[in-house]
C-alpha cells in the first residue's frame, strides 16, 4: 500500500476524486503543515462491520436504572380524565 500525503490548505480535491485512489489501493494522510490530522483508507470488508444501530440489544445491561410504582396498573383518577386540578 502506498501512501500519498496531502495538506488540508493546499487540498483541492474532490471526494470522488480521494476515493479513487483509496480504491487503487493508496493510503492517504492529510497534514495541517507537517501535522498529521487525519489517514483515510480502504475498509477491508464492508459485510464484516457492524454499525452501533445495527447491534441486538442485550436484555440486563441497565438492571435497577428504572423503577416502576406499585399502582402503575390502576385505574387513575377522574380528575386526570376531565382536565380538573
């Protein structure tokens, strides 16, 4: 894999364009003068990641951070049903 170091303020490139040459197999670094700031790259297999929103949720992780009353399945008031104080 080869790299090719870009500067933020000299870049003028589009994304297509930085895209292009991850997908020709090049590492790109983007440098604030002689500052590394941020390398893209290519993934290596987008069907292995698995995003945040896409995970099972996991039934116990937060045992005890709600509590419910014990009427909670009572009937309530009339005063609540017709809007009186």
């Amino acid at each position: 894999m080869s790299t090719k170091r870009l500067d933020i303020k000299e870049l003028q490139i589009s994304v297509t364009e930085l895209l292009s040459l991850i997908k020709n197999d090049e590492e790109i670094v983007i440098t604030n003068g002689n500052t590394p700031v941020a390398r893209l790259t290519i993934l290596n297999s987008t069907d292995e990641i698995i995003f945040e929103s896409e995970k099972t949720p996991q039934p116990g992780l937060n045992l005890g951070a709600m509590v419910m009353s014990n009427d909670f399945d009572q009937p309530l008031a009339d005063e609540f049903w017709l809007q009186n104080p």
